[in-house]
C-alpha cells in the first residue's frame, strides 16, 4: 500500500518498503496451516509404522514376500511339468505328425535364428549331427530347451512356451539328430542314437 491508506483490520502492514510499496502482512489461512501440520504428524506415524518397527509392511517387504511365493508356485509348477514328461513321451510325440509339425513351427520361428531353419547350426549348434552338448538324453534336450543353459544364447523357452510346445520343439530337435547336414563343425560330445524309450 502505498497511498498512505490505512492497513486492513484482518492485518497489518510491515515495516519495510521497496519502491514505495510496502508489504501487507497475509498469514496462511488456517485451514492451509493445519492441514501442513497434520502432514508433519502424519509422516511421523508413516516412518514409524512402515520404517521403524511398526506393524506395517514397506514396499521392498511386500515386493519380497510376492517373490518368495512365486517362486515357490514356480518350483511346484516345474516339478508338476517334469513328472508328466519323460523319455517315452518325448519319444512318443517324436513320432507324432501333430506333434512335429507343432515342434517345426515353433523351431522355425523362435530357434531357426541360432540353429538354422535346417538345424545345422549358426549361433547355436549344429543339431543334425550325432553329438550333443548338454547331455546325452532325450530328456537332456528338453530340459535345455525348457531351461536354457546360463552364460550362452540358449534362453529358456519354457518361460515363454507352454508346456506342449516346449514338448513339440523338443520332439522336433530329437528328430533332427543323427541326419548329418552340411553346416557348423560338431560340438560336444558324440553320443550316437538314442536309447529305445
């Protein structure tokens, strides 16, 4: 206020002036300062309930009791799967037009860019010869497609496949074996037609 007029009655003018204006003192409004206040309090009970060996849970808390049970939920799930497949079924769905058929699409699609259309190998193996690297099963095959192998480019597809795909592309792979094509130099060990399931 600078016209000399007198102050508001709600208020007061202070005492400094800057280029003739002088400053009218407008405290917060009550409702603002108790709503800051109870904020204050607030996040005092948030730190001790959550953070100071309150009752509550904090996020990473939740975040790891979720995990812990997802992989619990994870490993029966794997165990559930493991004890319907075997040698035999393998086996079984390698001879199955449906099933190879299945196996081929999806190996065409998700592994022919490591392995070639073909299976004789690029990124990955050759998978037409009669040497294997992880292991020497049809069993084998299965859990390295299901699992990967950590430290190379085989993921594991079972995380992205259902369980009957994952089948099907193994079922596939263990056709291809011991047909010889032209392609990358064998890898691993020779270990020569599979066992009659």
């Amino acid at each position: 206020m600078s016209d000399g007029s007198k102050p508001r009655p709600d208020g007061q003018i202070l005492d400094h002036c800057y280029d003739g204006i002088q400053e009218y003192d407008n405290p917060l409004p009550g409702w603002w300062s108790a709503f800051f206040i109870i904020t204050i309090v607030f996040s005092g009970f948030y730190l001790f309930w959550y953070h100071l060996g309150g009752p509550g849970k904090s996020v990473t808390e939740v975040y790891a009791a979720d995990y812990q049970a997802y992989e619990k939920q994870r490993v029966e799930r794997e165990a559930a799967d493991l004890s319907s497949v075997s040698e035999a079924s393998i086996a079984s769905a390698a001879g199955n037009a449906d099933m190879l058929a299945t196996g081929k699409t999806i190996f065409t699609s998700t592994c022919a860019t490591c392995h070639q259309p073909d299976g004789s190998g690029l990124i990955g193996p050759n998978l037409t010869d009669g040497n294997q690297l992880h292991g020497t099963t049809r069993m084998d095959i299965y859990a390295t497609v299901r699992n990967g192998v950590p430290n190379t480019a085989m993921v594991p597809w079972g995380a992205q496949l259902k369980p009957a795909e994952v089948i099907a592309v193994s079922a596939y792979v263990v056709t291809l074996r011991n047909k010889p094509l032209p392609g990358k130099a064998a890898e691993g060990a020779p270990v020569g037609p599979f066992a009659a399931p």
